[in-house]
C-alpha cells in the first residue's frame, strides 16, 4: 500500500450546498422553523430563525416565514451559502479495483460521507474526485477510525455487499488499542445501543437497555502492563453507530 508521505490536513472552502425538502405527512402542521430546528440541527434554532426571516428558505420557489405552516408536498429549498469546513487528511490509498468493486484505505480523521460541517473534507467527495460519481460507499468507518472502505459502482453490487454485511458473508473485524490488562483473553460484549438525551447535543449512542441489539467479539492480542494497555480484535457482527468504543467501555 503506498502511503503518501504527508497527509496534508487542511480546511476548505466549500462550494455551498442546496437543501431540497418535500414535506411528509408526518411534518406536516408544523412551521417552518420547527422543522428546520428539528430535522438540521448542524445549526441551532436561532440560525434557522435568522435564514427564514432573510428569505434565505423558500416553499415552491416563494419566501416563506418562520411562522408558516408547512403542508404535505411542500417542496422546500434553503441555499446554504460556502463554509470552511474543518481540516481533515485529503489523501486515501486504492488497494483494489476490478471496474465494478473499489476498495480503499480510509487515514483517520477523514469523514466517509458528508456530514455536520464536513461537505467536501471527505472520503465520499475525494473518491468522487478521482473517479467520477459512480462509487458508492457500501458501509462506513468512523471519523477518527483508519481502515477499509469498500465502494460499489452499481447498485446491484451495493445491495449485496449490504446483504453480506447482514447476513456475515463479509465480516468486519477492527484493531483497538484500550486501557486496562486485566481484560479476559477472550469474551463477548452483548449490550443493547441506543440514543441517550444529551444536553447541548440532542443526543448521543450509548449503552442503553432499550437499545437496539448488539454483539462484539473481542480476542486481546497483547498486553503493555507497563503502560496499563492492551491492543484486542473485535468483530461486529451488528455494526451499531460507535459499537466498539461503546461495548469496549461497558466491559
């Protein structure tokens, strides 16, 4: 695998992006701005509040206010204008490509699809850049996770990669290094995940008893009783959102 040898972390400017909306049943009745507020919250209320006052966000291509009221089948669109977006490794290292499939090596610290602030700081959009629009990621990796993304030309071929995800023809298996030696060669972590309330952030994924199912195998690879670590393999045969952080803490 050839690394390059700077991984050029940096910020961007973006080009903007438009949010297009129709309004489901479900939303319908509320304003504009609870809508906002509540579906996109990368901004806070207030912001919201601001852009529908400017006439920044508009229904079937006219102004509306903060107090409208949404109906089922409003299209929507807000133009958000360009934002630098937080620096993040531009590079990713091609391991496998047959034409159909592409596998890559995604660095730390790069997001695999756009998200929050991130728009173009991102794997999806640095692929693209080298192949066209064509690959798809089938999965994902953290942010903060290195490792490898595997990414479809066709949705035939996205669709089973997803089936053999669900159904373990494909395993995914991670590398962690976590504090603590006294950690069993072996075991098995079962704990259910789900959203917990958090303030400020709306919520977070947790341990939680009403959670989703989940389960990840954990085998320790070695032990730095000097340093009080030890590096384990941990497959997910469920891939919850930060399983592995989440159960390795709840062991």
């Amino acid at each position: 695998m050839n690394i390059p040898s700077s991984t050029g972390w940096r910020q961007r400017l973006n080009s903007g992006w438009e949010y297009r909306d129709i309004v489901a049943g479900g939303v319908a009745g509320r304003t504009a701005h609870e809508f906002y507020a509540g579906h996109y919250q990368h901004s806070t209320s207030e912001q919201w509040h601001r852009r529908l006052l400017a006439g920044q966000i508009r229904r079937d291509d006219e102004r509306i206010e903060p107090s409208t009221v949404l109906l089922a089948g409003d299209r929507l669109t807000y133009r958000r204008p360009p934002w630098t977006e937080p620096a993040a490794p531009r590079w990713f290292a091609v391991l496998y490509d047959d034409g159909d499939l592409l596998v890559v090596a995604k660095p730390s610290g790069l997001q695999v699809l756009p998200a929050a602030e991130f728009l173009e700081n991102t794997l999806l959009h640095a692929v693209r850049g080298k192949f066209g629009d064509g690959p798809a990621p089938a999965h994902r990796l953290g942010r903060g996770t290195s490792g490898l993304v595997l990414f479809a030309r066709s949705a035939p071929l996205r669709q089973g990669l997803a089936i053999s995800f669900r159904d373990g023809g494909l395993r995914k298996v991670y590398r962690a290094l976590v504090q603590g030696c006294d950690l069993e060669d072996s075991f098995e972590v079962d704990e259910p995940i789900g959203r917990v309330d958090y303030p400020g952030m709306g919520y977070v994924y947790a341990a939680e008893r009403t959670g989703k199912p989940s389960r990840s195998i954990v085998r320790v690879l070695g032990r730095r009783p000097d340093a009080d670590r030890s590096l384990v393999e941990v497959e997910i045969p469920t891939g919850r959102p930060h399983q592995i952080r989440i159960h390795l803490a709840a062991a």
